[in-house]
C-alpha cells in the first residue's frame, strides 16, 4: 500500500493588550436645569459607570463668575490643606465614593456651564459639563405696609410636640372633589408614598428626609410647634394647594408667595437617588408653579414657576418664591393654585409654609402744612387754629386716576370716619376729596380743659374702583394734638383783705402774657387784691409752617366779706325729752362753711344752714347753775367767722311703776301699789284694753287704788298711766297683773327599785300652772339635779348597798296651802355570775356556758359578743334564767371562723336599772380540718402516687390508711406505688383539738397496654396495604399515625387495627406508628412502628452484547447499572468475575482455549422478580502476519511499500501506526 504523507506547519500570530488602556467609564453631574437668581444650585459630579476610582474632582465654571456673583454655601474638603480654591481638589466623602457635591448661591442672571473632572489616582480623569439657567425672579417690592386690604396667610397652625401629622383642609377638599388632582393624606405617616402629603411640624416625612422645623417660628419650640406641609411629589403635576381670594381691587398690585424647602439630604441627593435611572435619569429636583386664573370662567391670568429648588447641604433652609400680579379691570376675585412642576420619582419631595396672598400697597404719607422734607406727621396746635394737611404718594404713579378720601379719628386711630367738605365747629372743611385738606378758624376745636387728639389720614383708590368700596389704600396717619386753654394753678386763691396769691400756668404753649398792668410774661404772677379779681393770661403757639395761634384763660381771686348770721328756732321752744329740735340761718349762708355746736359739742354732719337735732337734757332752772339747752351756729367765709345761739326747754318724761305682780289664794280684792308722781306731773289707773274679767276699779287716780270682785282662777292686768304737768303730750304708763289663784294639787311617780351602784333615779312631778312654783325634797342622803324641775334626778348618797328612801314633789304659789306627793326610791345590791365556755369545733351548731358564784336574783339573761374579739356574725339571744343546773346552751353561727372569741353574759333582776351583771367569758373555736385528698385518681401500673391533704392541716395530726391497712407517721402527703392493677383505696383522719374529718379516695390502676402493629411485607409497586395489628382488648383504643414524610401515604381509618393504606409512592416507604392507650387513662399507652415498603419496578436487565476475542480469556463486560436499591449480580459457568456485582466486572475464562461461554445479568431488590439477560463470550485464537522487510527509500519519496505474508486467523483490518522510540515524524496513522 502506498500513501502519501504531508506535514503542514501553521504558524499563529497574536498581540497582548497595553497597560495604558482604561475600561469606558462614564461621568455624570446632577444640577438642577434652572433657578432663580440669588437662590442656590446644589450640583454634584459622580462616575456614573465603569470601574474608575476617584481621588478628586476639579469643579468650572463658564462663562467665569464674578466673586460677587456667588457664594459657596457648600462643598466638600480639599484633598489636601494646601489646595485653598474651593473649586479645585474636590474629595469625596468617605460615605459617598465616586461623588462630590456642592451648594452654590449664583446673583446674576445668565446661563452657566459647570464642568467637573474626576480625576483617580494615575491622573487620568473622566468629565462631564451641565448647563444652568439663572432667571429673573424678583417679587415686586412694596413701598407700603397696608395690611387691611384683602387676601391671606396660611401657616398651618400649630401643633403640640408629639401629636401626629393632620389632614389639611385644603387638599382634602381638593382630594374630594377629584382625587386624581391632587394628593392624599398618608397612610404611613413616618414613610410617605408618591402622591402622598401630611400637615406637620417638622419636614422628615422619610426616614432618609431631612429633619426641620417650620418657617413661621409658631411655638415656643418645646411645647409647642409651627406646622407645614410635607409632600412626596407626584409623577404627574398635581395641585398642592388651592385658594380663591374674594375681595380684590382691579388694577392694583399683589403680591403672592410661599416659602418652599427641598427635604432630601446628602443621602438622598449623593446615594439613593445620585443614578436614579428613571427618566430623566439622576436626582429629581423639586419644582413648583404658582397659577392664577378667573375663578369664574377658569382662564389662566398669570403663572410664576420657581424653576428648580436644591437642599442646602450645609443646613435645611427656606427660600420664598412668587411673583407680584396686577388685578384686571372688571375682576375682584382670583383662584391661587399651587402645582407640583417636576418630576417625580426619586427626589422631588418638598415642604411648603407661609403661602401669602398680600396686598402690594404704595406708600402715602399726609403731612402738616405739606412739610415733606422735614416729614411733620405730628404737631399741636390751639383750639380753633386753621390748618392744611397735603397727601403725598409713593410711588406717584402706582394710581392712574387717583380718587382722595380724607378721614378722621378721634378714638386713637382705632376708627376712622369720612369726612366731608363744609361747615365745622365755628368754622369749616374744605379738600376733603382731594390732596389738600384745608381747616378755617374755628374748625377744629378742642377742650379748654384737657389736651383733645385727632389723626387724620387719606385713602386713595383708582377712580373706577370707588363703587366696590374696599380699594382704599389709607395714608400713614398724622397726629394733632389740640392744646387746652392755658391751666393756672393759684395759691392763696380765698383771701382776706391784704393777703397775697400766687399764679403759676401751663398747658404746652410757646410763650406765656399776663393781661395786668403794666403786662407780665412768663409762667408765674403774684398779687394782692383788695376785692375780687379776675387774672387773664395768654398763651401763644408757633405751629405748622411758621403759624402762630393764640389762647387764653382767666381765673378769679376771691376777697372774703363777713356773713351775717341769725338762729330761728322752727319747732316749739319747749319740747319733751326725745323729741327733735329743729333750727336754721340765713339760707344766703349755704355758701360758706357751718358748724353747729349743742352745749358746746360740735354736731357731727351738721354742716347746712339747718339742723335737727334730739337734745338729752332736762331743762332744770332750779338747779345750780341753772341746767339748759343751747344751740350754737358758727359760719366760716374765708377768713371770717361768726357766730348766733338759740335756747330749747326740754320737759321730763314720765317714768311709771305699776309695782309687782300681785298673787292672792282664793281672794276677789287686790290694793295696787303704783308709785307716786313727782309734783310736776299725775297718775290714772285703768284696765288694759278695757278686759276687766268682771273685776271692779275704785279711785283710779290714786296709787294705791283697789280692785275688787275678781274670780278664782282668773288674772287682771292693770295700766298706770302718768303725765307731765306743763306739758301733756309727754307721757307714759307700765302694767301690774293681778292673779286670784286656786289651792295647788301635786302628783308624783310610781315608786322605783334600781340596783347596784345606779343611785340615780328619774323622777317626775305635776308641772306647776304659771302661777306655782314645784319643789323636790327628802331626807338626808338624797340630793336633787333640779329641786324646782317637774322632771329630775334623785341621788342617793350614802353607801350601804341597800336603801329605802322617800322623796316629796311640793307644789305651792305662796298663798294657798301646798299641795304634796310622795315617791319611795329603793337600792338594792346587783346579782353576780361567773361564766366558762367549753371550746368547739367551728361545725358545731351550739356551744355550753358555764356558770357559777351565783348571788342575788336573777331573773332573765342575754348573752351578747364581747369586748376586744367579738364573734362578728353572732347578734346576741336572751332567755329566762335556768331555775336548776349550772349551764347555759347558746347558738354557734354557721360558717364560724375559728378562733377565741370574746362573749358577755348579761343577768338580770327584772328591768329595774342596774339590777344587771356582765359576766365576760371566752370561747375557743377550733379549726374544722379539710381531709379531702388530692391527687390522681386513675395512674398506670408502675406509676408511683403521690396523695396529700390541703396545706391548711399542716399542723393536724393525720392518720392514713391504704387499702384498710393504718400506715406509720403523720404526714401531709403519702406516696405509694400500687400494685396490681385495680382500684386500690386510700384514707386519711386529720384531727385538729375537737375537730376531726376523714375522707376517703380510690384510685385506679391501670395495666400498660401492648402496642403490637403486626407484620406487613414489603410490595413491588404496589401502593396499597392492609394493616394487620392484633384486635385490642375493650378497655383499649388505638391509632395509627404517620411519622413525615407520607410520600402520598394515607390511612383509611386510623383506629382501625386492620386499616387499609393507600397512596404509597412507588419507591419509597413510610415508618406508622400504632400507639394504644387505656380508654380511660390515655396516659396508659405504648406505641411500636412498623415500616411500609412499596419498591419501584425493577431496572430491566441489559448484558449487552455477545464479546468476540482473540486469545484473550479476560472480557470486559458492560451491563446496565442497577438503582441503587436494586442489586445486579453476574453468574455462568466456566467463568469467574472481578466482582459479581459490578456492571462492568471483568470475566475471565477459565481455560485460553478458543470456546464459547454464556454469561447471564441478574438484577433483583428482594421484593420484586428478577429480571435477567445473557451474552455469549467468544474466545478465538488471535491472527498472524509475516511483514517483511522495507527497503530503504529517500526522504523525497513521499511514500513507502509493505510486503505482507503467511497470514492465520480470521484477518478483517489492519492499522500501520508510527511507534516508539523512533516513530517516523509527521506519520499519519493508517487504519483499514
């Protein structure tokens, strides 16, 4: 065979990368597209992607600011201390790598490229350029601070530290009427949502949020704090807010505004949302528009977009946005609404306060007499000076068509009132209307006693907005004070003739003139007028622009002239003593001072021209000196005095004495005993009211004149009546009674027996008519609370322990014999006992008195709780005394605690006081003892038990028995082990003093059951098994449960003994356990498992195929794997096996001779049939060739030739390889 063989050498290029060569990376810069002008912009500069490292970060600008134009409010260190530009050497923060950050204040309004180049540690750097537009966003400012015209302010009120967030009424009734425009109320307010918002006192809605507070500065800050709003933006642009404010005046400027606060920080802005990659992608700034639009027909009128609000990383910081708007002709009333601008997503979340709707005013003064220069807004002027005031307005052009409306106030400037041109005071008003307001002479007129204060101001208002009434813009107000006429104080204004006064004016004027001659200036004057003088002064005031206004004020001096004075006594010169004195002067004297004098004592009060008066003395000429009445009048008129007296008689008042009260015993005739008159005035006697009870008067004029003819039983009353002689009106008169008084009769009480040491004994007697007296008496060794009392007590005072003693009850009225009844007191001494009580158990129903040492009667008994420890259940019983024996059975209350109670035996001699004796005793109750046994009463055999009585009988004596057999000890538990099963019965006697209880107790034993679940073989495939667990005895019960896992194993009735199960997976088995317990001890039980076993089918048994070798006896056999719970196992004769059970053992005949031998694969589990398979080995004698030699040939050639010979065997191929250890290079093998 010739071939030819070629080698082909291929010859492979490659390149290795450099080491200069970097991964893409990609930087990236979050700013915010546009901001206002002297806002802030906070930029940071990150890698984006890609696996670069920074080291720092050098900032740009372009085109470059101005140092003026900006001011760093944050940025990050410098890399190192020696790089002092804030733009340059940028090093992150450790907790943000790959990020730096700053805020920047830009003042000038342009477009502005920032770049920033992250450099790592090489020096190679990556960059990436934002643009920021800085707009014109001034609010309009106000010259003026007017703040009554309409609009609002909302500050969101205040909260107490630590309430929760609240709605805002706002938003929700945005939210009501179309929740898809606006924002709800959060429903995790420490977290809020997308579209979610809360009303609040600080801004950390998320935890990650910043934490501030509000703008406002509501709240003392720890108690209590101002409120906001806290928003999660919305994806969409939603409202945060809407208002509609009425009231409003075409043409006039306002201003509307809130302040708003970014509330992500640095771990919002440089971490979690730094490559947010919703779109656009990066951090989200937040972003409001103010709309305003006609509430009626919804057109838009004026919109203000804050453009983009950063955080301030260096501090949480408010900025206030708006825009100024001038109101339309023909509109009053305009909707302010708030809506988010930005998007949502990741950042966008803001805090909003203080949202203003205000009035953007001009300023307006009013000035004295147009002196703006020197702004005269206050001057004083005198009562009735003319005056201008002119009205200036800033800026003039705020107006087109300017209306004026002067007004006044004379309140203080709490309210004003239009004012109108025309007459004034004496003078008039004129300019009310215009810009100059214009008082004549006499027009604004003030108080000649106190300063008077008017303000004056002008409102201005556009022409075609008078109608709506509420468009004025009042001025600033200008204050005049109207002087009061020039005040003189004089001292020494009253004088006699020849006296001096001195004159002293003031009142806020520029200079002062006396009206005398020849004439004074300044502020003091003296003089010394003979007769009454009136002083005049003047006062002269500079005012306004060089004015001058004058005012004066005069005042008397007085020159004093004697009164004259006369008394005149007006009622009768003699009068009785009581009676009042009436008196008076000259009326013209009402006007000076008056005292009157009575015997020389001042009257108090007694001050006019005329007095009454009661004198208290009796006028006595006899006398020595002579007793009189005089009256005195003094009249002061400055320094003058006089005086005058007049003289009253005053006559004696009678002062009668009918005598005592005259008593007679069954006597008609009584002789009075009135006392005599003195000369100077006369007695009568006479019956009062004319009752004379049939009796009869003789001579009534005298004061010892008889009555005669009165009845028994019956009482008179008698006047005596006398009379002044010179005069009869004074008069008076006293009474006598005249009784005729029948013989007294007196009863007393039954007589009275006590005992003991009761020597008091209540006694009573008839009461006495009005006319008696009642009295007690006795003899000695008897004393009386009360001997006159009716009703008493009489005491015994001696000692013997039996008395008998007899008091008498008298009644007498000192005419008539007494009338007596008598009442016999007896002492007798108190009966004694000694009392015992045996002691019982707390169960019994009766306990037994002992009684002894008995002396004195007794009668009847009671017995009753005790002093110290009373039985609190026991309510006392009584019971007549036991005429035989020595004792006593009382009741015991049920449910009687135990203990020693204190009792008292109460005998008794009859009711009669004192007559008793208090035996105190004692009773011990004993404890009843409680021998109920604890413990199981159903155990399992072999099970030890223990049986105890309650804790309560620890200090009993107890007595057990088990079975009827006594145990040794007295123990609180007993423990035992029965034996054999059955019931087995235990008792114990506890005895505690007289108590005793015993209990009994059964037990049951039970025998442990035999848990035997019986034999089920194992199946080949077959998911279903009968059970085969032995029938239980009666008293048992048993269930069959799975231990996991089933696999689909499911027992059809687990009580069943011979339950089926179905479901077993093939392949698999499954442990049971048959646990059997005592039906009426469930913790009598043993449980046993068994295991079901259902195999797969078996691996069908592959031998492979019939091996055919040539003088090799070792064939490699190649069977198929059994599973693994599966066994192969390889047999035949005339052969053996490297391993038998081994797929691919090696067989090895047993001689080399050429034969065949039939070798056969069994595969078994145990369970199922075998499955078996054979093949044949062949062994055959190997070929043979002879190779003869090859020639040499050159390395040109490109082949060679082999010569084959003698060939044996069956030859189907041949193969001519290259070998060791000269194989012929580029040789390919040849295999045919």
């Amino acid at each position: 065979m010739k071939r030819l063989l070629t080698f082909l050498f291929l010859l492979t290029g490659f390149v290795l990368p450099s080491n200069k060569t970097m991964a893409q990376s990609t930087a990236f810069i979050n700013a915010p597209d546009s901001i206002c002008a002297g806002s802030f912009a906070t930029l940071n500069g990150l890698v984006w992607s890609g696996g670069f490292t920074t080291s720092y970060m050098d900032w740009s600008v372009s085109p470059a600011l101005a140092a003026s134009d900006y001011q760093f409010l944050y940025t990050e260190a410098a890399i190192n201390s020696s790089v002092t530009d804030k733009w340059l050497g940028r090093k992150p923060l450790a907790a943000y790598p790959n990020v730096t950050a700053m805020t920047i204040k830009l003042l000038k309004v342009g477009t502005y490229t920032f770049t920033v180049k992250i450099y790592n540690s090489s020096g190679s750097y990556i960059t990436a350029s934002r643009t920021i537009k800085v707009k014109d966003c001034t609010i309009t400012s106000c010259a003026g601070t007017i703040s009554t015209m309409a609009g609002f302010k909302e500050d969101f009120g205040i909260f107490n530290a630590g309430a929760p967030p609240r709605k805002n009424a706002v938003i929700e009734a945005l939210y009501a009427a179309n929740p898809s425009q606006t924002y709800k109320f959060a429903s995790n307010t420490s977290n809020l949502a997308d579209n979610d918002y809360i009303e609040y006192y600080h801004t950390q809605g998320k935890p990650e949020w910043v934490k501030a507070y509000d703008r406002t500065g509501n709240g003392d800050g720890v108690n209590t704090f101002g409120g906001m709003l806290v928003i999660n933006s919305a994806i969409e642009k939603k409202a945060f807010y809407q208002r509609t404010i009425t009231g409003l005046c075409p043409g006039s400027v306002y201003n509307f505004s809130a302040y708003f606060m970014n509330v992500n920080g640095m771990q919002v802005f440089d971490d979690i949302c730094a490559r947010a990659t919703d779109a656009p992608k990066g951090y989200h700034y937040a972003g409001v528009t103010f709309i305003l639009t006609n509430p009626t027909t919804g057109a838009e009128l004026q919109r203000f977009n804050t453009n983009d609000v950063s955080m301030n990383l260096k501090i949480p910081e408010w900025i206030q946005y708006g825009g100024s708007f001038t109101i339309p002709p023909n509109l009053t009333s305009v909707k302010l609404t708030i809506v988010n601008n930005n998007f949502g997503g990741c950042g966008n979340d803001i805090a909003i306060d203080d949202i203003s709707f205000t009035y953007c005013s001009p300023d307006l003064y009013a000035y004295v007499d147009g002196l703006k220069d020197e702004k005269r807004t206050k001057d004083q002027i005198c009562g009735g000076a003319p005056l201008s005031l002119t009205a200036y307005l800033e800026p003039i052009t705020y107006f087109q068509n300017p209306v004026y409306q002067w007004q006044m106030s004379t309140d203080g400037g709490v309210t004003y009132t239009d004012m109108v041109d025309g007459p004034m005071n004496t003078g008039s008003v004129s300019g009310a209307k215009t810009a100059i307001l214009n008082f004549t002479a006499g027009a604004l007129k003030g108080d000649p006693d106190v300063s008077k204060l008017y303000y004056f101001r002008v409102n201005i208002t556009e022409k075609d907005n008078v109608s709506l009434g509420n468009c004025a813009a009042p001025s600033r107000p200008v204050e005049i004070t109207i002087l009061p006429q020039p005040v003189i104080t004089v001292t020494g204004n009253e004088i006699c003739n020849g006296q001096q006064a001195h004159l002293e004016v003031t009142g806020g004027y520029t200079s002062y003139t006396w009206l005398v001659t020849p004439p004074v200036t300044g502020t003091t004057l003296d003089v010394s007028p003979t007769v009454t003088t009136t002083y005049t002064v003047v006062g002269e005031k500079i005012y306004g622009d060089n004015k001058v206004c004058h005012d004066s004020r005069s005042t008397e001096i007085v020159v004093y002239q004697k009164p004259v004075v006369n008394v005149k006594l007006l009622t009768p010169p003699s009068i009785c003593l009581g009676e009042e004195a009436k008196l008076e002067i000259q009326p013209e004297n009402s006007v000076y001072g008056i005292t009157w004098n009575y015997n020389g004592a001042v009257i108090p009060g007694a001050t006019g021209t005329s007095i009454t008066h009661t004198p208290t003395t009796v006028t006595d000429l006899t006398a020595t000196p002579p007793v009189k009445n005089i009256y005195v009048v003094t009249v002061t008129n400055g320094a003058c005095v006089l005086s005058d007296q007049a003289e009253v008689v005053v006559n004696s008042v009678p002062k009668p004495n009918a005598g005592p009260d005259i008593k007679l015993c069954n006597t008609s005739t009584f002789t009075l005993a009135g006392n005599q008159p003195p000369p100077d005035q006369t007695g009568v006697w006479s019956f009062k009211n004319g009752d004379d009870q049939g009796a009869t008067l003789t001579n009534p004029t005298a004061y010892n004149a008889t009555v005669s003819n009165l009845g028994v039983g019956k009482s008179v009353t008698l006047v005596w009546t006398v009379t002044n002689k010179n005069l009869s009106k004074c008069a008076a008169s006293d009474e006598v009674v005249l009784i005729n008084m029948p013989v007294p009769v007196s009863a007393a009480t039954v007589d009275i027996t006590q005992c003991g040491t009761n020597k008091t004994f209540a006694i009573s007697g008839t009461a006495p008519l009005p006319w008696e007296t009642g009295s007690w008496s006795g003899p000695a060794g008897v004393t009386f609370d009360d001997p006159t009392a009716p009703g008493t007590n009489a005491k015994l005072t001696g000692a013997a322990t039996t008395q008998d003693i007899t008091v008498t009850w008298t009644l007498s009225n000192g005419k008539c014999a007494n009338g007596i009844s008598k009442v016999n007191l007896h002492l007798r001494p108190a009966p004694k006992v000694t009392a015992t009580a045996s002691p019982v158990c707390q169960t019994a129903t009766q306990f037994k008195i002992n009684f002894s040492a008995l002396s004195g009667t007794v009668t009847k008994y009671a017995l009753k709780p005790g002093i110290g420890n009373p039985l609190p259940a026991y309510t006392g019983e009584t019971g007549t005394w036991p005429a035989t024996g020595s004792v006593i059975n009382a009741t015991l209350p049920a449910n009687t605690a135990p203990g020693t109670y204190d009792f008292i035996l109460t005998i008794q001699n009859d009711d009669n006081l004192g007559c008793t004796y208090d035996a105190p005793f004692k009773l011990r109750v004993d404890a009843q003892p409680d021998a109920t046994i604890s413990g199981p009463s159903d155990i399992c055999l072999g099970t030890s038990i223990s049986l105890s009585v309650a804790t309560s009988n620890s200090g009993y004596t107890k007595s057990w028995t088990i079975d009827g057999v006594a145990q040794t000890g007295s123990t609180q538990t007993i423990t035992h082990t029965p034996t054999p099963a059955g019931t087995h019965n235990y008792g114990v006697t506890v005895t505690n003093l007289t108590c005793v209880d015993s209990k009994t107790k059964a037990v049951e034993v039970r025998a442990i059951p035999v848990a035997d679940p019986g034999t089920v073989a194992p199946q080949c495939n077959v998911s279903d098994f009968t059970m085969n667990a032995p029938a239980l005895p009666a008293d048992q019960e048993g269930v069959w449960t799975i231990n996991p896992p089933a696999n689909g194993a499911v027992i059809t009735n687990p009580t069943d003994p011979k339950t089926t199960v179905t479901g077993l997976q093939a392949g698999t088995s499954v442990v049971l356990t048959w646990t059997v317990n005592n039906k009426y001890n469930t913790t009598c039980k043993a449980s046993s498992n068994i295991t079901l076993k259902n195999t797969e089918s078996l691996t069908t048994s592959k031998a492979g195929s019939d091996i055919i070798q040539c003088g090799n006896n070792k064939f490699q056999l190649n069977a198929n794997t059994p599973k693994p719970t599966e066994t192969g196992t390889w047999s035949g004769t005339g052969v053996s096996f490297s391993n038998p059970n081994a797929p691919d053992a090696i067989a090895t005949l047993t001689t080399s001779t050429p034969q065949t031998v039939t070798v056969t694969w069994t595969i078994s589990n145990g369970v199922c049939a075998n499955s078996t398979s054979s093949i044949k080995l062949i062994l055959n004698a190997a070929p043979t060739v002879t190779v003869a030699a090859v020639p040499p040939v050159c390395n040109a050639d490109g082949s060679f030739n082999l010569v084959l010979s003698n060939p044996t065997g069956n030859i189907t191929q041949y193969s001519i390889k290259a070998v060791a250890p000269n194989a012929l290079p580029g040789f390919t093998d040849i295999v045919n």
